[in-house]
C-alpha cells in the first residue's frame, strides 16, 4: 500500500463544522468525530513525545485477518500503523499498531481505571492485529481518553527458546522512543535510555489516570486523592533531581514483571497485587521530601502517603516514563490546573481564572527579572505560574531556542532555567490566600516548576498587616511586601454581595487610608450630581476593598492587573462610582478588557461579566501636577473581547470566512525524530483550523498601542 503522504497544502475543499485535518497527513479532511478526536491527539503524542515520523504512519490501514475456525478471512482497519522508518507501507514492514477507541461517556460517576487484566476483551482485538501481521510488528497502543495500554509481541519465552507458533504477550509501562528496535522491556521504564520529555495531552492523560486510579479504585474523596497523588507526584520530582544533580541511581522506576503481579483472593480468584518493593521506594522518596522541605514548613505529620501497593505501583508505571524536568513548563502547569481545577474548588467566591484571561495580564504587566510580583488572592496560583512561563520564554527567546536541541542538551538547559526560576521565585515571587488549601496548591505548583517552594502565605490580605493567619508575619518578614512596595500585582479577587466583609477592624483600616473617595463608605448625590459621602458603611462586597487594597499595595510607579465585575465598572450607582473616582484619583489607567461570559463558564463553571483593569500607581509628584494644573488628558487602550476559542459547552469556536467556512493556519512545529536510534531534526508543517480566540490578538494590539501613544502618556517610565 503505498505512502499517505504528509504536507501544509490547503485542504481540498472548505471545512465543515464537524471537520478537520488529519495531523498524520497534513492535509486530508476528516469528520471529527469522538473517535477521531482521541486518535488525532495520539497521532500528535506519537510526534513530539515519541519522535515518530509521520511520514513513517498510516491512517486506517488496512490489515488481512486469517479466518477463524472454517470462516472467511477479513480485512479490518488499523487506527495508525507505523512503519519501519523510510520504507514502504507494507505489512512486512509494520512495526507499531495503534487502537483508538472514542471516549465513553462517564457522567458523574466515579471513573475506575482498569488494569491490563480487566481489559482483556478489549486487548485481544489489539492482539489479533499484531499476531495477523506476523512477528516483526513488536509493539501496540489501545486507549479510549481514559484508559491506555500498551503492549509488546514476545520473540522469545522465560527459557530464552525462540516463540514460533502461539503469540505471546506481556503488558509495558510505556513505548520506546522513535524506531528503537533494541528497547529492552526488562529495563526499568526510568532507565536514561528510556525517559523522554512529556506530551502536554499525555501528561494530562497520565495525570488524570493517575487521580482517577485513586480516586475511583481507592475509594477515596476527589480531593484527598488529589493531595496523595501530589505526594506521589513530588516523590518524583525529587527522584529525578537525585539523579541530575548528585547521579544517583533511580529509585522512582518500575519494572515489566511488577505490572503483572497477582494474587489469590479469599474466593480463589486473582487480583492485581502491585510491588512491595516500588511501593517501599515511593515511600522513602517522599519521607525525604517532607524532610528537604522541612525547613519551610511545607508538610506535616499529617502528610502521609497511604495509598496502597497496587496504586503505587500503578502511579510509578505511568509517571516513571517521563522527564519531568525537562518537560515543557506550559504542559506541567497545564496539566496541575486541570487537576486542581477539578478537586479544589473555594466556596467564598473564589473562581479560577481561565488560563488565557491570566496570559494576557501577564502579557500586558510584562514584568521584568527585577521586578517582585504578588498575588494576594492567589487561589492556586495561576498568575505565579504564568510569571514564570513569562519569564521563561524571554530567557528563550533571548538566547535563540528557536533551533533544534538534542535531548541531553535540552536537559542541561532545562535545568539552567530551572536554577533561574528557583532564584526568581525566592526573590520576587508571592502570592497569599485565605484559604489554606488553596495556598498549599499554588506552593506545590511553584514546586513543580522551580524545585522550590517558593513564598505563599496563608493570611487575609485585607486585614494585612495585621491579619491574625500565620501568614501575615512571615509575609513581613520580606520588605519588598510591605504596603506600597510592591513592583507588579496581579490578581482576581474574591467578588459578591454575597460574601461582603463586616469584620469591624478591617473595615477602619480602609475608612482611615482611603483618602477623599474612601470606597468603605457609603456614598450619595447632592441635586447638582456631586457625590457626597455618607455614613461608614458596615460592610463592603470584597472586590471594593481589594480595589483599594491593591492601589497601597503597589509602589508609586507601580502596575495593577485586577480582574472586576463589570458592576464596578459601569453602574451608575454613587458608590460604583465613588470606587472609579477613587482609581482615578490615584491612579492612571493603562488599559480596560471586556471579557465575555464565555471566558469564566468554560474554565470555572460561573456565569459572570468581567473586566481586566490595568493600572499605574501614580507618584506624589504626578498627583500634585493634576492638582495643580487640572487632570491630565491621555490615551487609554480599551478593548471588548468578543471571542475566547471556546462557547459555553467549552467546544472549540474557530475563525470563519464571510461565507460560514472555518479558515485554516498553517502551523510549523520544530521535533527531534528518532531515526535509527539517531535523534534526527525535523520541522514539520501542518495546517489546522484557527481558533477564534481575541486574546491573543488584543496583546499584540495593546503592545503596538504603547508603541504608537508613548509619548503622550503623562508618567514618567521608571519612576
């Protein structure tokens, strides 16, 4: 059969709505559906995890299965088949086939992960392709979104006597990268020959099967499995440090026979009984974390690992494969959001903020190497990890990491970036949080990214500094976060009527600092429209104190990045109003983002509007011009955001032509393949439906807006 072929030419024809192009072929027009989905994100990780070449894979190949007992052979259609690399098509060349399946409907159900036991059934149809191929197709992949399995064709049985007549098969933790005929399956899936960075979809996957494992098959409440896959999680981490700093074997790896271990019930029957001895070495791994982290106060006695040996020995499958390290630090955080996301959900109002809404203030602050960032309602720690993803891409970009890396080199550099995150974060990156749960979130997500734990305190930044939480002294103990010190904040607070702030003593710090438009009070019109204040009030929605709290936060000079309700914003209400005249007074204001429902229903789940305010503190000598001379008249970058590349039900929403059609993008993707056990540069070019999503584009116009109107803002840069 000959070559699909692969290329960035136009589709053929328009896209439909339920269409895309297929990423193995680059061009062919495929209806997108649930099983389709799964294979195109398999057919990406094939790539960029495995060092695959696409030219090397086929799309519904076709297979000859020999009769069975007196009936008519078949023909049935492979999902992918990969080849040997640069050869023909043929089945005498097949070496890999890949079963997807599409994803099953799970409802609210608790979602059990199987074993390689449990799914036999679905197994044995993998099985009968690799055995109707013939001995050289070695290797398989079945996955439905939830559950993946891979598996190997044995050459040879436990006498080392070659196997020629009945197949035999034996589960594998993971594949080999690229064509790496000479994958030893008996070495552990840890071994440096063998780990390889993650896809961002398969680490997801890999995350969400590891939870849904805990969750489902340990019986324990979402968020308790959430933290005991964490402990797991960082037992790694600290594994693959031992390994790059001190070359220290890997304790953090498996082997093929402890996936198949077993054991009689009570009832005779079998069931999967895990290792004894990888569980063990998880368990000193994260005694040994709890102690390197013991002087910053991170565990606890209560931080203990209990998950069973058949959990463990499942999680250490599933994450000993992967570089951690040198995994891109977007699929990291990626992948932890997806998990805290749908395990650790406030109930004092708190709502995640959407992943592009943090970007684009991100991307509009710009905050530079120098400059402390603080997030006072930091949740779980969206706006820290996106600084340091900030950051991260201009040191990149900085020293050209557009060309091809090898991966040893790609590790080194990794590890240089990580060390520059780490003293970063040490610096001048904070965050704090009431909830305490949540802060402990945003510390492990810093964890994940610069091996340290980075400064979030448990307080409420309302009362600070004198917050009665533990957090309050320790956030004193830094200069750089006392009131007014502040070089860049960023954050999305609490926000309702709902939950308003009465406490007494809060509410007079506010009264006594907040100045002639104090937003603690209550406010009115006189008959000529003049606001009057009125009588303190006793009590004040949140998002109004933490406008003002924000302001003092933030040196003179300093920038303010606040998600609000548009309520704040544009009612006419007097004490709406007072709130924007009190931003006004001390303040410039650099740039207003209307964001659509979309942007907070599709991440969080809340209907709500919502603006992003960008501000500048003003100096004492700004102010004091403006009451001298009048109030200064300057440009202000104002945008409403239509789109966000997703609707309300989170499907995707792409660019169309004036016609109805999805427009198309040509992408270009730079990969190391694995050619004959060579790592080989490829760029490969794809074309895929554009996501209708403004964001992006109201960065890139908010930059050339400062670019055009510098001159006439009336701050003065540095100050």
């Amino acid at each position: 059969m000959p070559k699909q072929g692969s290329g960035a030419a136009e589709p053929p024809r328009a896209l439909g709505d339920d269409e895309t192009i297929d990423y193995i072929t680059g061009r062919d027009v495929l209806k997108l559906t649930e099983a389709e989905k799964v294979r195109q994100h398999i057919a990406r990780a094939l790539v960029h995890q495995y060092g695959i070449n696409p030219d090397d894979m086929h799309r519904d190949f076709v297979i000859e299965v020999p009769a069975v007992e007196g009936g008519r052979k078949s023909r049935k259609k492979v999902s992918i088949a990969i080849f040997e690399p640069g050869q023909p098509h043929k089945p005498e060349h097949l070496r890999r086939i890949v079963v997807t399946k599409p994803r099953p409907r799970t409802g609210r159900t608790v979602t059990k992960i199987r074993t390689h036991e449990q799914a036999t059934k679905d197994l044995e149809e993998l099985q009968a392709l690799m055995t109707a191929v013939g001995p050289q197709c070695h290797l398989g992949l079945w996955t439905d979104d939830i559950d993946l399995y891979f598996v190997e064709r044995l050459k040879r049985d436990e006498e080392g006597r070659e196997i020629r007549f009945e197949p035999r098969f034996r589960p594998l933790p993971n594949w080999p990268r690229g064509d790496d005929s000479a994958f030893d399956a008996t070495r552990e899936a840890s071994s440096l020959a063998e780990i390889r960075r993650a896809d961002a979809y398969m680490l997801r996957f890999a995350f969400r099967r590891c939870h849904n494992y805990i969750h489902g098959n340990e019986g324990l409440p979402k968020d308790a499995a959430f933290w005991q896959f964490l402990y797991v999680l960082f037992a790694k981490l600290h594994d693959e440090r031992l390994v790059r700093e001190q070359g220290e074997d890997p304790r953090f790896r498996i082997e093929i026979a402890d996936l198949a271990r077993t054991e009689t019930t009570a009832t005779g029957g079998k069931r999967r009984a895990g290792s004894p001895e990888v569980a063990a070495r998880v368990k000193q791994l994260f005694s040994e974390v709890k102690a390197f982290y013991k002087d910053q106060g991170l565990f606890d006695h209560r931080d203990e690992l209990t998950l069973s040996d058949p959990a463990l020995t499942f999680i250490v499958g599933e994450l000993a494969p992967y570089d951690l390290g040198s995994t891109d630090i977007d699929a990291k955080g990626l992948a932890y959001q997806e998990l805290v996301g749908d395990n650790l959900r406030g109930d004092r109002g708190q709502y995640f903020t959407p992943s592009g809404a943090v970007k684009l203030v991100v991307d509009i602050l710009d905050p530079q190497e120098h400059e402390t960032v603080f997030d006072p309602c930091c949740g779980t720690g969206g706006f820290l990890r996106a600084t340091l993803t900030h950051l991260l891409r201009k040191w990149q970009n900085a020293e050209g990491n557009g060309t091809f890396t090898s991966a040893p080199e790609l590790a080194r550099k990794m590890a240089h970036y990580r060390r520059k995150l780490a003293a970063y974060a040490d610096e001048h990156l904070f965050g704090a949080d009431f909830d305490p749960f949540l802060r402990r979130a945003t510390v492990m997500s810093l964890m994940t990214l610069t091996d340290t734990a980075g400064h979030a305190f448990h307080m409420d930044s309302l009362a600070f500094p004198d917050s009665h939480l533990a957090g309050n002294d320790e956030a004193l103990a830094f200069p750089q976060l006392r009131l007014g010190n502040v070089d860049v904040i960023m954050t999305n607070p609490p926000f309702g009527s709902d939950i308003p702030v009465s406490e007494d003593m809060i509410l007079k710090s506010f009264r006594s600092s907040g100045g002639e438009y104090g937003v603690a009070y209550n406010w009115m019109k006189n008959e000529e429209g003049d606001l009057i204040r009125g009588q303190a009030l006793p009590s004040v929605p949140p998002e109004r104190l933490f406008v003002q709290r924000a302001i003092e936060w933030v040196r003179p000079g300093g920038r303010i990045g606040i998600v609000l309700p548009n309520s704040i914003l544009s009612n006419p209400g007097p004490v709406d109003e007072a709130v924007r005249r009190y931003i006004l007074d001390q303040c410039w204001v650099l740039a207003s983002i209307e964001l659509p429902v979309e942007t907070f229903i599709a991440e969080a789940n809340v209907n709500i509007l919502t603006t992003l305010l960008f501000l500048r503190r003003k100096t004492e000598q700004e102010r004091h011009e403006e009451m001298e001379y009048g109030a200064a008249d300057y440009p202000v970058f104002m945008a409403v955001a239509e789109k966000v590349g997703v609707d309300r039900r989170r499907n995707p929403v792409y660019v169309r032509t004036p016609d109805g059609e999805v427009v198309t993008k040509e992408t270009v993707e730079r990969e190391v393949l694995r050619v004959g056990g060579v790592e080989v540069p490829r760029t490969i070019a794809r074309r895929e439906p554009e996501i209708d999503d403004d964001l992006p584009k109201i960065a890139e116009e908010y930059r050339a807006f400062v670019e055009r109107y510098r001159h006439e803002f009336p701050w003065t840069e540095g100050a």
